[in-house]
C-alpha cells in the first residue's frame, strides 16, 4: 500500500490559513458587534479586548499543538497573521489607556495630551527603524532569522506584548511588526481626535461654561462614580444609549466635581467583598426615612 504523500503547500492552505480565516472572520464580526452596541469608548476598547485576547488564546492553542509543515509556513504566520491579530489588541489597550487619562480640560489641553501620546508612538518607529524599514518595504532577507522561533534571541530583539512571549508562540520580531501595525492605527485615531477639537477649540469650554451649576458635589468620589454607574446600568439617558463617559462627563460638568481615573474607581468597587453598592444602600435607606417621615 502507498503511503500518502502530504503536501506542504496544501497542508498550510487547508488547515493553517483555514483555522486562521475562521478566527480572523469570527473575531471581525464580534468587534463589529461591539463597534454597534457600545457609543462609550472606553467600555468598547476594554468588551474588543476581552474579545480578541480570547482569540489569540483559540490561535495559540492550534499552533502549539500543530507543528508547521515547513519553515516557510512558520515565517508566514510569525510575519503576517499573528501580527494582523495581535495589532488589534494593541490598538485597543492604546485607546482604553490613553482614553481614561483624557483631561478634562478645555481643546487646547486635549489637543496636547494626544499630541504627547502620538509623539510616543512615533519613538517607537524611530527607535526600531532598522525593523521598520524591514517591515515597510516588505524585506524577506532575514525572515529565517527573525520569524523562525527557533532562532529567537535577545541578541536580535525581544519586544513581545504581555503574556505572549512564549517559546512555542513567539518569534524574535512578530510582536514588533504587530505594533507597527496597532500603533499607526492608534495614531490615525487619536489625529482624528485632535482634528475635531481644532475645527472648534472655544467649543469644549463653552458648553462647560453653559451647563456649569452653583452646586458643587460634597460626597467622596467613589460614591458620585456608584450614581455614574446607576444610571448608566438603569439606561436613562437616551434611551439607554449614553455611554458611561458621556454620564460621567456631564455630572462632572454639573456637580463641579473631578471623577478622577473612574473606570479604576469602578474596578476597585467591583473587588469588594459583598459586591454591594455602599452608596446606594445608603442612598435608598435615607429615601425611604424621608417618605415614611414626609407621611407624619
């Protein structure tokens, strides 16, 4: 009996490319989904995280344990595929982080804070424009050398995301390409950002200057962030469509008050123990002694 002979090409076209494309073509939808359903930026960059570390984690599982049939098909996933997905997660971790540190200042403030950030991301470029130049001009001469993981070394460069750097899920520069590729998308958003402020820079602070009140929040923060909250569960405001920044901006505006890192606040008040609301239970007793007092 012949023993069947596999195919190198075709064993990466059907089984590499293909689980690639079903992930890929799943994730897309999910993130469109989230683009669809969540108007707070935030709160979307952080639901496309979640997304998309699940699927790199669904890749990375099929590549570790499917051995590549040749070193070429090994180059392929390390150089393009793995960063195309990855970049997406870097995006977002960009916007998520540069986003919940906005001030809350007027366009002028705005206008320097993505200025500051967009001048890191170009360090970037500049500080590996050896690689860049080899990633811009889609150079093939060293991809044995920085795409084989076998190869990888701290010699050449190691500039791997969080959690994967990982012997059998890591080359010398996949993480490196795939930053190239997130943080241009980082960038078009955030010049996106400052061209809106720049068409009208006096109207942040006019409309803070309207909507500014004589009452001046007096609570600690942390329960001003439970009310944000609230309402934003409760769906209130237009018709549930109001994300959590366009809540917290306006109370900011409204009650005088600066919320500080709220998303972090947020976190801290998910950790505790009981889950409840301290505030609210507080809220909610005082409210019903005021009736059963108001009906004396």
């Amino acid at each position: 009996m012949k023993k069947k002979i596999i195919n190198a090409k075709n064993y990466f076209e059907k089984n590499v490319k293909n689980i690639y494309a079903k992930i890929i073509g799943d994730l897309e939808k999910d993130l469109k989904k989230v683009d669809l359903t969540n108007p707070d930026v935030i709160i979307k960059a952080e639901k496309s995280i979640a997304i998309i570390d699940a699927s790199i984690n669904e890749l990375r599982k099929f590549v570790t344990a499917n051995p590549f049939n040749s070193k070429q098909d090994e180059i392929d996933f390390f150089k393009k595929m793995k960063p195309e997905i990855v970049s997406k997660l870097i995006y977002f971790v960009c916007i998520f982080d540069i986003e919940r540190k906005r001030p809350k200042g007027g366009a002028k403030e705005k206008i320097l804070y993505f200025d500051a950030e967009i001048k890191k991301f170009q360090d970037y470029y500049n500080d590996n424009h050896v690689f860049y130049q080899y990633f811009k001009g889609g150079e093939t001469y060293s991809d044995k050398q920085y795409f084989l993981r076998k190869n990888k070394t701290i010699r050449i460069h190691i500039d791997c995301y969080g959690s994967y750097m990982d012997d059998d899920f890591a080359a010398n520069l996949d993480t490196t390409f795939a930053k190239f590729m997130g943080y241009k998308l980082a960038i078009e958003y955030f010049q996106k950002e400052i061209e809106k402020f720049s068409l009208n820079p006096n109207e942040n602070q006019q409309q803070i200057n309207v909507n500014r009140s004589n009452l001046t929040w007096t609570g600690t923060k942390v329960e001003a962030t439970e009310i944000v909250y609230a309402l934003h569960a409760c769906g209130v405001f237009n018709h549930g469509k109001a994300g959590i920044k366009e809540i917290a901006d306006k109370f900011q505006v409204a009650f005088n008050i600066d919320l500080g890192d709220y998303y972090h606040t947020f976190s801290e008040i998910k950790k505790r123990k009981n889950g409840i609301p301290k505030f609210l239970t507080f809220a909610t007793a005082k409210l019903l002694a005021f009736i059963k007092d108001s009906e004396k």
